[in-house]
C-alpha cells in the first residue's frame, strides 16, 4: 500500500493548521509531526483521537507537554522537500490559476524529483 498521501490546499494567507484536522482524519499514523505553529489542544485531541501520537513542540505561551524531539528532527524531511519543490519557479510563484491545475503541477514535479 505504501505511505498514503492527501493534500488540501489553504487559500492564500490563512493559516494551515485551519486545514489540518481534515488531513489527518482517516489517516493510519503512529505519530503526526508538526511544528509550533500547529500546537492546538483541539488538533492534539483529533490526534490522540485516531490513536497516533502527536509529535508538535509546544509553545512558549502554552501548557508544556512533552515532545519527543528525536523524532521531531525528522521533520527535515519534509522541510527538505519543499525546499526542492521551490527551486521550480512554476511551484514557487504559483502560476496556476486553479487549484487542480496547481496539484497536477505539483505532481508532475514531485515526480520529476523522485525519480532524480
């Protein structure tokens, strides 16, 4: 089956973290990853919820739980990625005018790096 992968996009300057309960739901994890912007007592509910452990450093501002920062390195993955996926001016300026147009871009891409 490999590693399922959904996208939603956000509209333009709204936070993501307004999108990310309907990316994790149905999602078999063991752990979801996120960064401090997604530290939400809602979305770690949603988290523990479907049984995965959420793996998102708390703020300053918030209650402090834990986070397993070994794991949380892991993120340089991702963060990679986009990184790569910028280097294409298409992706990074968002010349598409649709958000199907975008995807099927970013796929192409993806791809196109995948198989480097």
């Amino acid at each position: 089956m490999g590693n399922p992968l959904r996208f939603i996009l956000s509209p333009g300057q709204v936070s993501d973290i307004t999108q990310a309960e309907a990316l994790i739901v149905d999602l078999p994890a063991e752990h979801v990853l996120g960064d401090k912007g997604y530290d939400a007592k809602s979305l770690r509910d949603a988290i523990t919820k479907q049984g995965a452990v959420a793996v998102i450093p708390p703020r300053t501002t918030s209650p402090q739980v834990h986070c397993d920062f070994v794991l949380y390195c892991e993120r340089n993955l991702v963060e990679r990625f986009f990184l790569k996926i910028k280097h294409f001016r298409r992706i990074a300026t968002r010349y598409e005018q649709t958000p199907r147009a975008f995807m099927s871009m970013l796929s192409i891409i993806s791809a196109f790096i995948w198989t480097r």
